[in-house]
C-alpha cells in the first residue's frame, strides 16, 4: 500500500485520480467539476468525500477551493489475495466498483491515522505491523463494499460482518451521529447506543473495524469540520470550536496546532 498526501491551493488547470486508487478529500468543495470516459458533471462534496477509481480515472478541472487530500494505492496483490476467500460473494474477483463523493467511514479512518504518519514522521510513524494491519483492512474493506458486479438490491443492513468487526454500514451510523451531534457531548455510550451494541464491545469492534478507537474518530471529525468552517466563513475561532463539539478553546487551539501545523487563526490568515 502507497499513499500520498497533499496540500493545494485553488488548480486552475486540470489535475487526475488514478485508476485503482482511493481518495479522500479533507476539504470542501462547492462546484467541483470531474470528468470519467469522456463525461462530465458538477457536484459539491462535504469534507471527508472518498473516491473510489475502477479502471478509469477523475479528471478534475476547476477546483476553486484549496484542497487537502490524500490518495491510496491498495497493493493490487493483497487485494487479489484476499479476493481469493471472497470468491462466493464476490462477482469479479479483485475488482472493484468505482464510488464518488460518498461518506465511506473506515476509509476516513485509515487515511486520517496515514495522514499523521506524513504529517509527524516522529511520534506519528507507522510501525511495519500498523502499516500492515492498515493494508489489509482497507483491501478486505474495499472488496466488500465495492466488490465488482450488480450493485445489491436495498434491504436490511447485515447483522455480523468479519470475525471482531461492526456489521457492514455500522461505521457510517455513526460517522452521521457524530455530524449530527457536533456540538453536543458525545460519548461511548452515544455512539454504542447508535449501533445498538454495548459500550465494551463496540469499542472493541470499533478498533478493529477502522484501526482507530472511537475518541480519535470523533476528534479527526471536529478538526476537519472545524478546518472547513475557518477556510469558509468569518466566524470567530471561540464560536467555531464551540460549533464542533470543543468546550475548552485552548484545548481546540493545541488540537487543531498539532494536526495542522498552524492555530486556527493562523491557518486563516495564511489562506487569505
């Protein structure tokens, strides 16, 4: 697994996705144009959209926001591997669907713990264990969720997913209740309750589901959230953090200075 972290300001020219890559952008973006195979359309994407490219990749022209993303290349042998105990449920082994924009709750996971390790080559490097562990839960992640072939009819989410993780959809429960109750109190319980699980074994499963313990996944939402909102409006710093959950304002400045590298009024000053 490669991965590749960046940050830009507005492209006024014409910037590309990858094939067999996954994408998620941490910024923004209103009026976004990509193009796939010769088509074109327009969107707007909330922090936190993940892209998923099949054998065709994005072209992207007018990006008129910056944009802090970060892009993964699944080791195609890995996925190939694990494609192999997925043979039953899966219509074209190793191959996956493409997905645009769409909230994608383990994805987010993986990249914001990536994201550290290049942002802090210190306290946040990656061990070779972490860094495996990674690889192979987003290869089993994306072959489940976007494994090739018919997309299934709706009906109830599955009750069990792996052996040790949430079902199938349970991370984007609670990935929306966290958006829901940003500004709120948010605890364990919350987020169990959201999931119908009891506290232990959800925060349990929530580790070995996403590689990241549920406190940290609320904390990666209210920065990005908070980061958005600084870049957006004119809002002051107090009513930003207060907005995203962060009663303590000096605690949201050292958060924010730690994962991004400048205080929330400094990161303003410097876009502007």
């Amino acid at each position: 697994m490669v991965s590749v972290y960046a940050v830009l300001g507005p492209q006024a020219g014409v910037t590309t996705t990858g094939a067999h890559q996954v994408g998620i952008d941490f910024s923004g973006h209103l009026g976004l144009v990509r193009e796939i195979d010769g088509r074109a359309w327009r969107h707007d994407a909330p922090p936190g959209a993940v892209y998923v490219t099949a054998r065709s990749p994005i072209t992207w022209l007018e990006v008129s926001d910056p944009t802090e993303a970060l892009e993964i290349y699944p080791d195609r042998d890995l996925v190939e591997r694990l494609a192999g105990g997925l043979r039953d449920t899966l219509p074209i082994p190793g191959e996956v669907r493409p997905s645009f924009a769409e909230p994608d709750g383990v994805v987010f996971a993986v990249a914001s713990r990536l994201r550290r390790a290049h942002l802090d080559s210190g306290a946040g490097a990656l061990t070779d264990i972490e860094a495996s562990t990674l690889a192979h839960l987003l290869a089993g992640h994306l072959l489940r969720r976007y494994g090739a072939g018919p997309v299934p009819r709706r009906g109830p989410v599955p009750r069990r997913g792996a052996a040790g993780e949430l079902r199938p959809g349970a991370v984007d429960v609670v990935a929306e209740y966290i958006h829901a109750h940003l500004a709120d109190v948010i605890t364990l319980d919350n987020l169990a309750g959201a999931v119908s699980l009891s506290p232990y074994h959800f925060a349990r499963s929530f580790r070995t589901t996403t590689g990241m313990t549920p406190h940290a996944f609320v904390t990666e939402h209210r920065l990005m959230v908070a980061r958005d909102l600084l870049l957006r409006g004119d809002a002051s710093v107090t009513g930003i953090g207060l907005s995203v959950g962060f009663s303590n304002i000096s605690h949201f400045r050292r958060l924010f200075r730690r994962r991004y590298g400048l205080t929330p009024a400094g990161l303003r000053a410097v876009a502007r």
